[in-house]
C-alpha cells in the first residue's frame, strides 16, 4: 500500500501558494458580476413596473 507524504515539491500545473504569487485577473469575473447584476436590476425594474401598472 503506498502511503502519501506532504511534500513540498511543486507538481505541473499548481500555482505557488506563498508571499510570491503572481496576481490574479479578474477582469472577467468582474464583468460576469456586472452583466448578473444588470440583468437583475432589469428584472426587478421590469417587476416593479408591472406592480404599478396593476396597481
């Protein structure tokens, strides 16, 4: 049976974990967070103007 050793070594592929990192990117995820908000807010909008159309 073969037993697993916490080792530091870096395997391909992992990003370094430590006061070296590079920074991230999140200009994507900060434009996905924007288009879920618009699409929110349009449809709260489109909501709150059938409430006051019935109203």
């Amino acid at each position: 049976m073969e037993t697993q050793t916490n080792s530091p070594q870096k395997k391909k592929g992992q990003k370094q974990t430590g006061l070296q990192t590079e920074p991230e990117n999140l200009k994507g995820t900060f434009a996905a967070v924007l288009i879920v908000g618009g699409i929110i807010l349009l449809s709260w909008f489109g909501v709150f103007g059938l409430f006051l159309e019935r109203a």
